[in-house]
C-alpha cells in the first residue's frame, strides 16, 4: 500500500534513473502529484502504461481526467485485461467507458483511444510469498499492463526512432487488433495488442 505521492516520487524516481518505460501496475489515479510527475516524464520521452483497473465498471465511472499535458498524454497508454482465451474482456476487468483525458491546452483525447487490451488472466509470474524462486498464476489489469510495457521496449529497442519522435504508444495503438465493436470502442479501446502487426511497415 501507499499514497499518491509516493507514486509520484517512484515516476519521478524511474526517470531520474533513466527509465523510457514506466509500468504502473496500480489503479488509475490521476492526482494533482501524479499528473504532475507524469507530465514531467513525458516532457523527457518516457512512456507510462497503466494498468485499466479492476472493478468492473468503466474507467472512473466515465468521469474526464484533467490536468495532463497533450504531450502526457500521447506518451500514455492504458491497459485492459482479456481472459484465458484473449478474445474477450475477463469479467474483472474495468473498460474506457466514455471519459476522456482533457489536456492542459483544452483539447480531449477518449480514454478508448489510449487503451488497449492485452492477456491478463492466469499469468505465470513470481509469487515470493509462497516462498524464495516461488511462481504462481495471478489475475488482473496489472497483469496485462507489463505486456503492453514490454512490447513498448521492444519496438523502442529495434526503431529508437519511436521513443526519439514519441510515437511508440500511437503505433502500438494504431496496429492492435479490433475486438468488440468495429473500430475504437467504449469495451476494448483500441483491441488486442500486436507486436507482430506493429513490427510490419506502417
């Protein structure tokens, strides 16, 4: 557990350290301190993946997130959860809904256009509570997050061109694959995440 501003000193932290990823494997709080080390790190390129939340609902009961820059925002990505088969939202997962991020310049971008879908349901990942080396299967949109942060790395890794021009979030986006309603909708945003897709020419 923590509070916001410690979530902020750890971004603030991370991009001191170098960072050009972020994951925030933790509910969407878009706080006055939080914004702020967000919009800092994206003044300097880095990428923030945040995971979509887990309670069912739509993200912040479809409420609009003020206060982040339109550069924030363009380096911000949210992450849904689909179940075992990664065809369909797992029933835990929270949606876009209809909010919207309003920029500090006034211009809105929806949360379905920020968010992509990525298997978050029964992840093989470390369970150090069941002891030292211990793996277990874990659930949840903070488990999809770190898929879509790794793909980022990725992308950046073989075009550095991506991070240097801030457009490895908008391709990552732009190259998923549709789920749920034709186009960009309100249940899986953007779609599936695809590497593979997003590694072809574009």
């Amino acid at each position: 557990s923590g509070t916001s501003a410690d979530v902020a000193n750890g971004i603030n932290r991370a991009v001191a350290a170098g960072s050009a990823i972020i994951n925030l494997s933790l509910t969407f709080m878009p706080t006055a301190d939080i914004v702020a080390a967000v919009n800092a790190a994206a003044a300097k390129g880095v990428f923030i993946v945040w995971a979509g939340g887990n309670s069912s609902q739509a993200l912040l009961n479809n409420a609009n997130s003020l206060g982040f820059t339109q550069a924030a925002i363009s380096h911000l990505i949210l992450a849904g959860a689909l179940d075992t088969t990664a065809a369909k939202n797992a029933s835990y997962t929270n949606t876009p809904g209809t909010g919207s991020f309003v920029s500090t310049s006034g211009t809105q971008a929806t949360y379905a256009s920020r968010w992509i879908t990525a298997p978050g349901t029964n992840i093989l990942a470390p369970g150090i509570m069941y002891g030292s080396g211990a793996m277990a299967l874990w659930s949840g949109t903070s488990m999809a997050a770190p898929v879509v942060s790794g793909s980022l790395a990725l992308l950046e890794s073989a075009w550095p061109i991506l991070k240097t021009n801030g457009t490895a979030a908008n391709l990552l986006l732009a190259t998923a694959t549709d789920l749920g309603a034709k186009g960009v909708d309100t249940s899986y945003g953007t779609g599936l995440v695809n590497l593979g897709t997003a590694f072809q020419p574009y």
